[in-house]
C-alpha cells in the first residue's frame, strides 16, 4: 500500500513539473531575413556615350519678296562621340533626373540645287547638345527611363559652285529646338552602369542671310528644316554608395 502511494505521488509531480521546465526551454530562433542589396540609382553621374545619327534637312531659297523656292531635303547618317552629365533622384522604383549632353558629330550632306544645276548646297551639323528631364522606372539594377528638353546644333550651309567645287557662299548657325527620348540602363558593376538610348531632336526651320546674295541671282535668303534621330551606346560612372541594404520580405 506504501509503495503503491509513494509511485502515485512521483507520478504526480512529474505531471506538475514537466509543464513547467518545457515552458521554461528556450525556443529555437527563426533564421533572420537575409539582406538583400539593393542597387540605389540616386547620384551624380559622369559618362561617356557614342553612336550613330542622321540628320535630316530641307533647304528653301527665299527671294526679295520672301517668295520660297524649294532647294530639296536629303538624308545623312554618321557617328558621334561625347559625354553627359547629370543627377538621379530615386523615390521607391521612381527615378527622376536631369542631365546634360554634348556630342561631337559628322553629318554632312551635299546636292546639286533644284533651282540652278550649276550649284550644289552642302549642310553639315558637327556638334549636337541635349539638356534634359528624365523619368524612370527601376526594377533593381535595370532603369527604363524617358527623357525630353531642349536641343542645339552648330550647323554650316554652304553653296558652291559644280565646275570646281568652290564655295560661293557659307553661314555658321547655333539651332535651338526640342528633344525627346527613351532610354534603357542597367547597373553592371558597383557604381557603374551601361545603356542605350535614342533621341529624336526637332529643330524646326530658320531663315538666315547670305554675305553674298548676288553669287545666288538674286536670292537673299535661305530657310532650312532640320530634324536629328540619334541612337547610342552609354556608360556612366555615379558617385556614391552602391545600394542600400534592405529586409527581404515573405
């Protein structure tokens, strides 16, 4: 009866206590979230680009009365070669920025005149400029982004003669237009970045005044029309930190 009562009272407690010391167990830790680097666009940037554009144009002669006589449009394609520089902004997977870009070029185009077989017009844009706004959209490392501003080209028009090719007549201009474009970049390396991008610059027409209107039988004038499309190859270097370390979330 003793030992009996002695092993229903062990039982007992131990019913009392197993409870007790599992609650006091220590419990195993969750794995923590592993943490993620995420490629952070916000900077200044500094980079080179180069390319292919081609440069449309029209040529009309204007007489003393301001009559226009059409001289023709042609097309010409060619490289350029130069750099942008600029800030980003990133707000979640938006990024905003501006930026600036200069670019040398070699579009030339030459045609015997509508007006007088005798004579040829020769247009050649050597240098292209965009100033820019942009707006974004980042997965990550990958930014897909449309730009538009303002636009400027340093052109030459000039009228020579077919017998020896001697130049009659020639201006210098400073255009300004429009620009729009869309762009794909993407973050290969620690703050580096690569892309490419096109833009299509609407220049519109402008009027200038020849030195030497007598060369052209009484032309005093010439209006030209000229729009640029331009694709190229960018690389970009922004100063800063990489990324911003985040939680992954499940």
């Amino acid at each position: 009866m003793m030992k009996r009562l002695l092993l229903t009272t062990i039982g007992l407690v131990a019913l009392a206590i197993g409870p007790a010391m599992a609650a006091d167990m220590a419990v195993k830790a969750p794995p923590p979230a592993p943490i993620i680097p995420i490629y952070n666009w916000t900077g200044f940037y500094i980079g080179g680009n180069g390319g292919w554009a081609q440069n449309h144009n029209c040529v009309d002669f204007l007489d003393a009365a301001g009559v226009a006589f059409a001289s023709g449009c042609r097309d010409r394609s060619g490289g350029v070669i130069g750099g942008q520089l600029g800030y980003r902004w990133q707000s979640s997977q938006w990024v905003f920025g501006l930026e600036a870009q200069g670019d040398w070029a070699d579009l030339s185009n030459q045609r015997v005149s509508l007006i007088n077989p005798a004579l040829s017009t020769r247009t050649k844009t050597s240098a292209i400029g965009l100033f820019t706004g942009q707006i974004g959209y980042a997965w990550n490392a990958s930014l897909f982004y449309v730009k538009g501003g303002a636009a400027v080209t340093d052109n030459r028009f000039s009228v020579l003669e077919n017998a020896f090719g001697t130049e009659l007549v020639a201006q210098s201009a400073t255009r300004w237009g429009g620009t729009v474009g869309v762009g794909w970049e993407y973050g290969f390396a620690p703050n580096w970045s690569a892309g490419i991008e096109y833009d299509h610059l609407f220049m519109g027409h402008r009027n200038n005044s020849f030195t030497a209107p007598p060369a052209l039988a009484g032309f005093v004038n010439d209006r030209i029309t000229q729009d640029v499309d331009m694709l190229t190859v960018r690389v970009n270097y922004r100063f800063g930190n990489y990324g911003s370390p985040v939680v992954a979330r499940y």
